[in-house]
C-alpha cells in the first residue's frame, strides 16, 4: 500500500532526522521505495506549509559537507580528500519557514 508507506514515512521526519537508510531499516522497505515515495511525500507538505529539510552529507575524514547536494542519496566520495565512507545525508520536516 503505496499510501501508508507515504504517511509512515512523514510520520518518521516528523520525529526527527532520518537517513535513507534509517527510513529503510525501520520501515522494511528498499531505498528504492522510499526514493519513489519521497517526491510524494514533499508534495503533500506544501499544503501544510512545511517541507523536508536536508541535513547534508558529510565527509567523516576532513569534514565536508555537501551543503549544495538536495538528493537523499549517499555521495560516493569526498570531492576534497576522496575518501569513499560518506556519512549520509538525512531529512527531516519542518514548518517552511524555519531556516536551512
Ligand atoms: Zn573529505
């Protein structure tokens, strides 16, 4: 049911941050559902007025973040220092006006 798996996931970002793989873990869907579900998800806020706000992604060994990255997908490796174990992005949602 395509549809509880939508609310399920706004219910989790409502709580607080979560990854792809978080997302994917506690609800026992592939990534690839979330990914497909996501869009949907953001869509149905607008009416609410809030969206989902990205943590970025970060490089564990010097520290860059991917602050111009708006995918929920993991960066394979640091533009900097090249190293290739990401820390992933998450998301959570918020009212629309609050920064990020
Ligand atoms: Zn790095």
């Amino acid at each position: 049911m395509e549809h509880t798996h939508r609310q399920k996931i706004r219910q989790l970002l409502m709580e607080g941050p979560h990854s792809l793989r978080d997302l994917s873990t506690t609800l026992r869907l592939s990534e690839k559902e979330i990914l497909r579900a996501l869009p949907h998800v953001e869509k149905s806020l607008r009416s609410l007025n809030q969206r989902i706000h990205h943590i970025p992604a970060e490089c564990p060994s010097c520290g860059y973040e991917f602050t111009d990255r708006r995918r929920f997908t993991k960066p394979g490796k640091c533009p900097l220092c090249h190293h290739t174990a990401m820390k992933p992005p998450s998301f959570h949602i918020a009212s629309a006006r609050s920064g990020s």
